[in-house]
C-alpha cells in the first residue's frame, strides 16, 4: 500500500465523488477508478458505496479513512521536522491563532523565540478557533492558540494546555445608555441593538446563556469575522457586543464600558492545543514557554472584568 492510494483516496471521500476528485487531481477518471480498486483488492474489502450520484465510505471506507489521516498528518509532520533533527533551535512549525493572541502575547514570545533560536522559522496562521481545530486535525498546523474548553466531536483529539483565563462580558462605547444601568437582566438588553462575532468560543457561549435563561439567540445587526474590525464598529457605533474586551491597561479599552449583566457573564479558557495522536514538535514546546512567560510578565493568566471601570 503506497501513501499515495491514501491520498487519492481521502480526496474521493472528501468529494463524495470518483469523477470531482479525478477533476481536481487533473487525473482521468478510469485511472483513479482503478487505483481505488487496486486499494480495495490489496485490503480485501469494498470501502465505497456505488450511490446513484456519487460514492460515500461503508464502515470499512470509515476505518481506513479515520486512519488514512492520521497516516497522512504525521507523514507531513514528519517530513517537517526531519531537517530540525528533534532540536528545538531549528526546523519550520505552523501555528494557528486567534485575534486575541495575534494582537496579544504571541508577537513577543515568537521574537523572543527566534532570538533564542535563530535557525527556527515558524509561519503563524489567523484564524477563528472554529475553523483552527479542523486545521489541526488535517495537519496544515502544528499548534493552535485556543480556547481549551472543547466541544464532543473533539473529544480525545487532542492535547491542551492552559495557558491563560479571561472574563467574557458585554460592552459598549463610553457613553452608551446602558453603561449607565446597574444590574440589567439579560432580557433588557434584547431591546439593543448588537454586532457579534463569527465562529468564537464566545459567540457560542452567549447563545448558551440566551438558551438558559429560554430566550432565542441574538440576531445581531452586524456579524464580523475580524476582531479588530468588531471592536472598531463598536467603538463608533449604538451596538453592543460579547467577548473579551481589550486589556485594561490598553489604549483600546479607554473607547469601551462594561455593561453590568450578572446573567451574561462567562468565562474563558485558552492555551496551546496539539493532536493528541502525533509527536510535538520541539519548537512547539519552546513557543509554548516562551508564551507562559510572556502571559505571565504582563499579567494576563487572567484578565478580570472587575478591575474595568462602568
């Protein structure tokens, strides 16, 4: 079995298709056809259902395609950390981040990460924590910077390690009505208008509280995947949002008020995520302490909406 029938494989499954796949791969169907025939002689078993508009896995397709990306992810892993000989002072990682930690302690602890080691190379992906772990899975990142606190369907996926805790709260700019107001309920602030976020840990958090207390989610007036972009919207407008607001001995904190709502106040967990079925790379490690120090020094292993002022 090569790892190229793999390969060719999994782009079948992910396309549901022989003939979309062998379009992609710029391959003649009746070739790609025989590859995933000789796959499936070499196995012993079918691994396709024939359906009247395309193929999807049977069990056996699931088992091979379950293992088919492990096989695959660590391969492409491996070839990356070859040239570093399991030295953290060299070889490439990939590592994925939200906004939190690209506008926060992650620029510093890459300086200091390469200064330290001068033969590393690191490329730095943003991205929401929605789409991060999927990245993972597939290998095209090494580590993500993300919320910890995951959901089932990743369940024994991967390894977290905590590195930093923050208060999720609403808000608004200075001046805002509400910011005027003293222990609102959630219901009042239905009656405002909001812009929210896309794809966070926080936009499912908030429709978890909504849920609690049996109201319907929010239909926020403005959605953005960008967090500076949401914060700037904010910032200039009647909105309010849900999150974690910037730190508050920042310049962009100034803009902004707390708006007190015991109800919808949460908690969130972040730190480095690695797939639990694969060899960390070296780098990732020394990235990792490097961001310890870095959360620590500036005092954000939690950031606490009770030192802001309304």
């Amino acid at each position: 079995m090569e790892l190229r029938h793999l390969r060719l494989f999994l782009k079948v499954v992910e396309h549901g298709s022989i003939s979309a796949a062998a379009e992609e791969l710029d391959m003649p169907q009746p070739i790609l056809s025989r590859h995933i025939a000789r796959l499936e002689k070499e196995l012993s078993a079918k691994l396709l259902d024939r359906l009247p508009r395309g193929v999807r896995p049977n069990s056996n397709g699931e088992i091979l395609r379950n293992y088919a990306n492990s096989i695959d992810v660590n391969y492409r892993s491996a070839l990356r950390q070859i040239s570093s000989v399991q030295s953290a002072s060299a070889g490439q990682i990939n590592v994925g981040a939200g906004h939190s930690w690209l506008h926060g302690p992650l620029a510093v602890s890459v300086a200091r990460l390469i200064e330290r080691n001068p033969g590393a190379r690191i490329r730095i992906v943003a991205a929401a924590a929605d789409s991060l772990l999927p990245m993972l899975l597939r290998g095209d990142i090494d580590m993500a910077l993300a919320p910890t606190v995951l959901t089932e369907s990743y369940a024994g996926s991967f390894e977290c390690e905590s590195l930093q805790k923050t208060d999720l709260i609403v808000f608004a700019v200075k001046g805002h009505p509400a910011t005027r107001a003293r222990n609102l309920k959630i219901k009042d602030l239905t009656a405002f208008r909001w812009a929210l976020p896309r794809g966070t840990f926080g936009r499912r958090m908030l429709d978890r509280l909504f849920e609690r207390h049996d109201l319907p989610p929010l239909e926020p007036v403005i959605e953005v995947d960008d967090a500076s972009a949401l914060l700037d919207i904010v910032a200039n407008s009647d909105l309010l949002t849900f999150g974690a607001p910037p730190h508050p001995s920042s310049e962009d904190w100034k803009k902004f008020a707390q708006i007190g709502c015991r109800e919808l106040e949460a908690k969130r967990e972040a730190g480095a995520i690695y797939r639990k079925d694969s060899t960390v790379p070296p780098l990732c490690h020394a990235l990792t302490a490097e961001l310890r120090a870095a959360v620590t020094e500036s005092g954000l292993e939690w950031k606490s909406a009770t030192s802001r002022s309304h």
